[in-house]
C-alpha cells in the first residue's frame, strides 16, 4: 500500500472516504466534515487487554502532520504489541496527572478552609509552617505518592528540638493528607505512622494518666480461658466479651437495647443520647459479636446484658469485679486491667497491624478535635470499618462457636 503524500491529504475533501497511511497498520486520516484539506487521524487496533476493537484520535491534519501521526502510531503500535491498550495507558497516565502535589494540596486547602478562620494571623501561620518546613521537602510529590517516611523527613529535623512546631506541622499535613482521602486522591493518610520512624517523643508530649489496660497480645490467652466458656446465666462474662469485640465503652454495652440492634444487617446503633459525644455511633458486629447477641437473645425483653438479679442495666461495678476476680493482666504491674483499658488495647492492636488511624478512631467514636480535621470527616466509614473489626474479633477468639 502507498504511503500517505501531503499532496493527497491536501485534497481529501468533505463526504470522501477515509484515507490509509500506508505505513502504520490502522492508522487512517478521516475527511472533515466541513472543510477541504483537513481531517483528524485515528488509530484502529484490537484492545490486547479487552479484546475489543478500539478507536485512538491522534490529533487533527494538518495541525499534526503526517511524518507526527506515524510516529505517534507506532509507539501506540509498540505499546500494544507489548500487551498494553495504548487509550486504557493514555488515561490513567491523565489520572495520574490529576493527583495534585502537596503543595498544590495544601495550597487548595488553606483556601478552602481560609473563610472560616477568624483570625487571620493563624490563617497565614496554617500555610507559613507547611512553606517552610514541608514544601522544600515534599511539596513537589503528588500526594498519592507520600509515604510515612517521606513525612518523617520532613517532621525529623525539628521533632525534639522544636516540639511544638513539629507537632503542628505533622497536624497541618494530616489535614492535607485527610482532604486528598476524601477526595479519592489517596487511599492512606501516611501521618498515621509516622511515629514509628522518628526518635523518641517529643518534649511537650504529656502521657496522660490511662486506664490499665491488657496487652493485646495477651488477650487471646484470657479471653479463652476466662471469657469463652461462659454459662448460659453467665451474663457478665459475655457481656465483658462483647464489650471486648466491639471496643466499645462500659456504659454503652451494659445500656445497650434490643431496638439498637439489627441482627440481619450486624449493625448496632447507639443513640446519640447515650455516646460521650452525643452523636450516634454505629458499630459494625463482626460474626463472633452476632453469636453472642444471638446467645443471649429471649432472656430479657429490653437488655441484651440486664444485672441477672435486678433485671435492670448492669452495674458497672459489676465488670470490675469480674476483672479482679480474674486478676485480669495489664500493663501496669500494680492493677488489674479495667473494662475501659481493653480499648486502648484494641487502638494498640490497630497501629500494630497497619489499620488506618481514621478507622480505629471510628471505631472508638473519638470526637476530632483538629476542626481542619474535622472538616473532611463526613462519613463514619462503616462498611470500610467492618473487615477491620472481623479481623479484631478473630484475633481475639479465633475459633468461637
């Protein structure tokens, strides 16, 4: 077949058929539809990866000649001979394009959040401290590219000699990181880890008194010697049990209502009016939190848990009891692990196995305090939370029922 001249192009006209480059395998000029001289290029193939036959616009003749269509067309030829779908390559490389940098990601943020700042000094600070300390850094990296230890360059510099500085900026690039989530650019927020790949903590960092709590590790060993076999009348066991599988708080379970619970869609909804944050919280119950419900279900027409005595909400006096009885372990030598400590060993068991600090702060209905934070978090990622939960739960009590 001839190769394509400039001379033939030139008087293909409006109405006439589309013309072979001679050259390319389906590679073709297609007439305009109103003026002579003038078409567009396309490029005919068989998808390698779908099998489809597919259409790829190379640009309009005689903007984009004929020697520039050939060799467009080969590598897009190349491409598929190598098994990729040149069109399928073209849009995700436009996707990826899309991703916006950290500093265009910041920069959007500052601007969005901006109106609702009263001070405008700390509006300017927000951006001051990503300029200097994070853009020279990372500012040039798409935001979908950022891993922790990308962050921990920027943070390690200033992280002990500037504590207060670094903890600001570690929460200005979480807000940026928590945008980008919400807006499908990134599936992880990087700051989550962060700790783990910097020296020691920081100076201001105040450990606050805690709850005994058990070690994590430790909580499959008692769960099954102490909490597993528990009797049908054994009420208390079961619900310490389920409090432990949700990670839920003392008050919550031992109030919770058979009206709170659906058994078919495993979901158990707290009312606001009964969460510290008085905002409803909804729990996803993994297979081991089903069956205990389902094993206590028709012993008490309200309470899932009532006190076997009173018939009434439980006391929560009574969980306590059952954990020193127990001699329940913690991690403080001279006290028993409480009810409320077994969250932090569910946070702790969290960051151990990789989970996303957003999903185990849904999980524990933790109010956000950073109103930049605050601001992108408009779902409580229920479905997103339900494997983590099951995985929690299977950890716990690998071979229940």
């Amino acid at each position: 077949m001839a190769l394509l001249t400039d001379l033939k192009a030139r008087g293909i006209a409006p109405g006439s058929h589309p013309v072979p480059h001679g050259g390319v395998t389906g590679l073709t000029l297609l007439p305009s539809k109103k003026q002579k001289g003038s078409g567009k290029w396309v490029l005919r193939y068989v998808s390698p990866v779908s099998g489809k036959r597919r259409n790829a616009g190379l640009g309009a003749y005689p903007e984009v000649g004929i020697a520039t269509a050939a060799k467009i067309g080969r590598e897009m030829r190349e491409q598929i001979a190598n098994g990729q779908d040149p069109l399928t390559e073209k849009e995700a490389q436009e996707q990826r394009q899309a991703v916006p940098t950290f500093q265009g990601a910041a920069i959007q943020v500052h601007e969005e959040l901006r109106p609702g700042w009263k001070n405008a000094k700390h509006a300017q600070q927000w951006i001051n401290t990503l300029t200097e300390y994070a853009f020279p850094r990372i500012g040039a990296i798409q935001i979908d590219q950022l891993t922790p230890r990308h962050v921990a360059d920027v943070l390690r510099p200033i992280w002990l000699e500037k504590a207060e500085t670094a903890s600001r900026v570690r929460q200005r690039i979480h807000a940026v990181m928590a945008w980008g989530w919400a807006h499908g650019f990134n599936n992880a927020n990087p700051v989550d880890v962060v700790g783990h790949l910097l020296p020691g903590q920081p100076s201001l960092s105040i450990r606050r008194e805690h709850q005994p709590a058990m070690p994590w590790q430790s909580l499959p060993a008692f769960a099954a010697s102490e909490l597993d076999s528990a009797a049908d009348l054994d009420v208390t066991r079961r619900a310490m049990l389920f409090l432990i599988l949700t990670a839920a708080r003392s008050g919550e379970v031992r109030g919770m209502t058979w009206d709170e619970v659906d058994l078919q869609g495993a979901v158990w909804t707290i009312p606001a009016g009964r969460m510290k944050a008085k905002q409803a919280h909804r729990v996803p119950l993994s297979r081991q939190a089903l069956l205990l419900l389902q094993q206590q279900f028709g012993q008490h027409h309200q309470l899932p848990f009532p006190s076997v005595r009173a018939r009434t909400v439980m006391s929560d006096m009574t969980l306590t009891a059952l954990l020193r009885r127990l001699e329940a372990p913690s991690d403080s030598n001279s006290r028993v692990a409480t009810a409320h400590g077994f969250r932090s060993s569910f946070r702790d068991w969290c960051s151990e196995h990789g989970y996303a600090r957003d999903l185990a702060e849904r999980a524990l209905a933790h109010t956000v305090k950073s109103q930049v934070e605050a601001a992108y978090h408009r779902t409580d990622l229920l479905e997103q939370r339900r494997p983590m939960m099951q995985a929690w739960s299977d950890y716990v009590l690998p071979n229940y029922g």
